[in-house]
C-alpha cells in the first residue's frame, strides 16, 4: 500500500517536471520588451548565430530577385537552395529550446518556401512566379520580426 503511494507520488512528480519542460520548449526563452515585442534571450553565439542567418535570408530574397529579372533561372534555384531547409544543419541544437514555437514555425516555414521557390523556378522558368512566390515569403520575414527581438543575455 505504501509502495502503491510512492508510486503515484513519483508518477505525480514526473508528470509536473514533463509539464514544465513541454511549457518551457513551448514558450522559449522570452521577455516581454519595451517597443511591444518579445524579446527572445540568447548567449552571443546563438544571437549571432541567428543574425547570419538572417542576412542569408536577405542575401537570398535579393539574389532571387537579381536572377529573375535576367531570366537566370539555375542563379534562382541556387540562391534560393541556399537559404533553404538544406541549411538548417548550420542552427545551433540549442536554440531549440529557447525559441518559442511559433517562431520556429514561421522559421521553418520560410525556409520551405525558399525551396519551393527553388523547386518552382527549376521547372516553371517563369519569374513572374517567382517574384509572386518571394512576396509571399517575405511575409513571413514582415510577421516575425513585428513579433520578435533577440537579445543578448550573457
Ligand atoms: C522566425 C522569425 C523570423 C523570420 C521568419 C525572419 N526573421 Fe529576420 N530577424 C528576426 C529577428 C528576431 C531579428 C532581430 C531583430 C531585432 O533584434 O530587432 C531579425 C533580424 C534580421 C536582420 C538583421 C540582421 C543583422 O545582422 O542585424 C535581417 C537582415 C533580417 N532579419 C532579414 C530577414 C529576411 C529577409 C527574412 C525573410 C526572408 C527574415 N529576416 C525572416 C526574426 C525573423
């Protein structure tokens, strides 16, 4: 009867600490900020980490761009490829857990639309499609950063 006790006292226990961990993976590590977004903490590396990332992104949505109003449709593929799922290897592991997860939804996301930008103008070679497909993209760029912030914690 005891032992029927500690049991569920440990199963109890368990549950609470799966349910912090699931809430914390689910929130990240955010604060609110003063200019009403949330601001995403994060070590040096991580932060900059991130940043190059993004100016990839940009380096990217302009070479896309660039490519398409020459009708440079293999300059497309590849410069969208380069921002696309194929380099998610390069994120640090532990950004996992201090990103919420809507973010790394919209993350994800981008990065999927690059490939099927880079999926669309292989085959397609029409760059009124592939300017429709990067402004629908760019969404996202315009949704998160209303959203979010990174700021340095250590
Ligand atoms: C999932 C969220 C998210 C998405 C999607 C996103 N960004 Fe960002 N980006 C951020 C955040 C957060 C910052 C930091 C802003 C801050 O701290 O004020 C940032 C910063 C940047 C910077 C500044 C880099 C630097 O070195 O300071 C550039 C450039 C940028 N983003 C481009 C883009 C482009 C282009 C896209 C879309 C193709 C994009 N971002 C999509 C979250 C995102």
């Amino acid at each position: 009867m005891k032992n029927c006790r500690l049991s569920w006292s440990l199963v109890t226990v368990l549950a609470i600490v799966v349910a912090i961990f699931s809430y914390k993976f689910t929130v990240g590590n955010v604060a609110p900020s003063d200019d009403g977004r949330q601001a995403v903490l994060l070590s040096k590396d991580e932060r900059n980490a991130l940043l190059l990332e993004m100016r990839t992104w940009l380096q990217s949505s302009q070479g896309i761009l660039a490519a398409a109003s020459e009708n440079n449709f293999d300059e497309v593929v590849r410069s969208a490829t380069a921002s696309g799922m194929g380099a998610e290897a390069t994120t640090p592991g532990s950004l996992f857990r201090k990103l919420p997860v809507e973010m790394k939804a919209l993350g994800f996301d981008t990065r999927r639309k690059f490939d099927d930008i880079a999926a669309d103008a292989g085959k397609s070679k029409d760059k009124g499609r592939v300017v429709a497909k990067l402004s629908v993209a760019m969404n996202n760029c315009i949704a998160c950063h209303a959203m979010y912030r990174f700021v340095e914690t250590d």
